[in-house]
C-alpha cells in the first residue's frame, strides 16, 4: 500500500509504503499506523508553510483535512495572539484583526 485516495479524488502518499502480507488483521492495522503518521508529517509541513504561502495557492495545493486543520491552528493562534494584545491595553486589537478598524 502507497497510500489512500477518497471517493471525492483526493489522495496522498504514504511516507513508508505498507506491504500487504500476513494476516489481514496486522496488516491493516499497520496501514492504519501509516495512515495516521503520514497525515500528522503532511499536516506539520503544511503548517509550517502556511505563513509563508499566499492563502488561497496554500489551500489549493492540500488536501481538504490538511487545509482545514491547518488554518484552524493558524487562526487560533491569531486569536491567542490578539488576546495578549487586548490584555496589554489594546481594546481595538480584535478589531484589526477582523479588518473592521483601521490600525
């Protein structure tokens, strides 16, 4: 096994590739293993290179789990980070952020 592709098209590529051999029983399981660690390495690249990316390529360029994970950890932290702001004195912080308020 190379890796998983949905009903919908979307696909990806295992990082170890999983021979189907043995019981069935082990051998799905490691296919689940790899399912599992291959999307967490997918989702930390992803990450990592969502700031640096124009949104919209970014979003198109992963598959649709990655890409909503993805810009929910980003806008958390944008949410953490407006809430320090707010807490150090800034009550238009939230404001910005949501591009309601000139800075």
């Amino acid at each position: 096994m190379i890796g998983m592709v949905s009903d919908e098209g979307e696909g990806y590529d295992f990082e170890t590739p999983v021979k189907p051999e043995g019981n069935v029983e082990d051998w799905m399981t490691k296919v689940d293993e790899e399912m599992k660690e291959s999307l967490l390495l997918i989702t930390k690249k992803a990450v990592f290179h969502y700031a640096k990316a124009d949104r919209i390529e970014w979003i198109k360029e992963q598959i649709g789990m990655v890409a909503l994970v993805g810009t929910q950890i980003w806008w958390t932290f944008a949410v953490e980070d407006v809430f320090r702001i707010v807490a150090a004195g800034d009550p238009h912080a939230m404001k910005r952020e949501l591009g309601i308020e000139s800075q």
